[in-house]
C-alpha cells in the first residue's frame, strides 16, 4: 500500500490553447479509496493515465510515498489499472489472462498458480478459469480484468470507469463487490466515474472535476452537504439540489430570501459571512429535497403549496411544486404522498438553506479557509435565522 500525492499537476498537448489539467493538488493517505468524479472531457481519464504513466505530465509532480514518479515507466510505477474496456485477451483463457502480467515478471510458476488461485477465490470465479472472455458475460469479465490487476499485489490500483459497460442491476452488484474488495485488501484506490451514485458510495475522499480542475476535494459527505459552488451542489446528488431564483428583502442589517408559491409566501432571514452583502446580487437558493418537509410545527419557515406532479420511485416519492416560478421536488415517504392539486405545508430545514451567486457560481454565506472554496478549502454554511 502506499500514499498517492499531486503537486500541481498539469497536462497539456501540443497545439492546444488550454490546458487538459490545471493546478491539480490532492493527496490520498496510505489505504484510501479516492474517486475521481465528472462530466464527460473534465479531464478525470487524463488524470488517471498520467497516473498510471500512460501520458507524460507537462508540470508538477506526482508522488507515492514521498517518491517522485512522475518521469518513471508505467511498469515500475507498481500501479495496476482496470480499463473501461476490461482489455482482455480474447485468445487467452482466464487462468491465462489474470496470469499473463505475472509471467512478463518473470514469477515462478508455483507462484504464479498460487496469486490465480487466491484471486479466483476472492473474486468468485474459479468455475471460469478456463473459460475465453467470448464465453463470459459482462460482469465476469469485469471480474476477470479486476483479477488480472489484483494478482499483481501492487501499491495502487486504479480503475477507469470499469461498471460503465453493465445493465444497471450488475453495476449495483459489481459496485458492492468492488467496495467488499477494497475493505478486504485495504489497498490505496483511485477511481474514475461520471456517476455521482458511484463516487458518494465508494469513495473515502472525492474529487469533482470539471474543465480540467478540481472544484472541490473531501470526503462524500462533506462534498454533499457544504457542495463549494453551484457545479458542485448540482453534480452531487440524486435527486439533484433545488435552485431557486430569489427576490431578496432587507430590513435593518438583516437580509430576508422571499419564497412566493403563488397562493401564499414566507420570508428566511439570512445571516452572512461578516463582511459580506447581498447588494446588487442575483442569487439563487439552494436546497435538498429531502430537507423540504411537510408541516407547520416547530416554529419553522412554512408556505402552502399546491402539487404540480406526483413520481413514486418506490423507497420514495418525488412531489413538485412551483416556487418563485421554479419547479421545486420535495422528497417523501411513499405514505405521504399528495395527489396532484392537493395544496401542502411545506418547511424548510434553516440550516440546510445555501445561496449562490447567480453570474459567478460561488457559494454565499461561507466562511472561507485560505481564501477558497476550491479543492483545498472547507466551507461552512449559511444560517437562515
């Protein structure tokens, strides 16, 4: 196992005007399970290829126990990688094919047949080791191309959206037993995805890219519940975050968020960070979901509004309503659920209440560390009062 860190990483190639990768910072502890998460062309493949050595990096350095690597040959790097491919040899049977990179280092044969056996095992796929990759499905490849990196026993894995080629019940499955793995082995992870479900379940740390920077680094839960920008916040998350246009209030110092449903409104006060004001500005609310309740106890801001459309998902129900012209999902048990036209109390949660500025993205209201709430720096969020 080993500590994986970038310094400053860039990458960019010739004849292009920007860069693939700009300023990428992270460093992932010794055991961690980073996940690399972003829209497609963000730059996460790029970054985990300049991992691996497959691309040369154009500055910074990238470094495993301390070690700079960065100039090394992606075979004395000791990373292994999972392609999105799986990249098996169709000839090869599988015994072959997890054995293949063991006999290019020369391991004895006893040895060889030993690391198979275990990884067979530990991946359940003893029954196919003399099966060709034509004769597996989908899944047991992805399993044959996992178990190929895992008897290698190397000090980093990394593994390039390996679920994306499976239905959606076998990625479920493959995501359980790719975290399995990783608890048992408890080996330094770097994972690729553009799915948001896969980064809040695996991972220990996250990353969110976008346009070749990190937009914000943390582990899941901070990265849900303090997202740094608006990218962020609506990146992370299923259902997505609500955003809600606001027409702000002020009386004295105290700034007030008007939420308006057409046949009733309420008003948040908001506390911002000292220093910091709402004149001029166009923001846009942000809130969860699951954080808009039913009811009018508790002393909590509350409006009426009226059901526009009901989607039971079964564990849940999504309802949607129209805030300041804004379709707005409240999430709900499948017990509460309203028809359309029925009229509700809705609540909002004060201290899930975020604001963003409108033109830049930026989250409102944060205290900032070291002058950012990038992928360095930690946020605390707004109060409404």
């Amino acid at each position: 196992m080993a500590a994986l860190e970038l310094c400053n990483v860039r990458k960019s190639y010739p004849g292009s005007a920007n860069e693939t990768l700009k300023d990428i910072d992270l460093k992932i502890e010794d055991g961690e399970f980073l996940i690399l998460v972003g829209p497609s062309g963000c730059g996460k493949s790029t970054l985990m290829n300049c991992i691996a050595g497959l691309e040369d990096i154009s500055g910074g350095e990238i470094r495993v126990d301390g070690a700079d690597i960065s100039s090394a040959s992606p075979k004395d790097r000791d990373i292994a990688m999972v392609f999105q491919s799986y990249a098996l040899y169709p000839t090869m049977t599988v015994q072959e094919n997890i054995a293949f990179g063991l006999k290019m280092r020369k391991i004895p044969a006893a040895k060889i047949e030993e690391e198979v056996s275990r990884v067979a095992k530990l991946l359940q796929i003893e029954h196919l080791l003399g099966r060709k990759p034509s004769q597996l499905s989908g899944g047991q490849q992805q399993r044959v191309a996992m178990g190929r990196a895992l008897a290698r026993r190397p000090k980093i894995y990394l593994f390039d959206e390996p679920l994306s080629n499976l239905d959606a019940k076998l990625r479920v499955e493959m995501r359980t037993e790719i975290k399995l793995m990783h608890q048992r082995l408890k080996t330094t992870t770097v994972y690729v995805t553009h799915d948001q479900i896969e980064a809040m379940t695996l991972g220990d740390k996250v990353a969110v890219m976008k346009d070749g920077i990190v937009q914000q680094f943390g582990t899941p839960k901070e990265i849900y519940n303090n997202p740094a920008n608006l990218f962020v916040a609506s990146f992370i998350g299923s259902p997505p975050m609500n955003f809600i246009p606001l027409r702000l209030n002020k009386q004295g110092s105290t700034w007030r968020a008007v939420l308006d449903s057409g046949q009733d409104r309420c008003e948040l006060p908001l506390q911002l960070a000292e220093g910091e004001s709402l004149e001029g500005r166009e923001v846009i609310l942000g809130i969860r979901p699951e954080q808009i309740s039913l009811g009018t106890e508790g002393g909590l801001p509350a409006l009426r509004a009226e059901v526009q459309v009901v989607e039971p998902t079964g564990p849940d129900t999504m309802v949607f309503v129209e805030l300041n012209q804004t379709k707005v999902c409240v999430r709900l048990a499948p017990d509460s659920a309203p028809a359309p036209g029925v009229s509700l109390n809705l609540q909002f949660e004060p201290d899930k209440v975020l604001l963003f500025d409108a033109k830049t993205g930026e989250r409102l209201g944060v205290v900032r560390n070291n002058g950012s709430t990038g992928q360095n720096g930690t946020v605390t969020r707004l109060m409404a009062r």
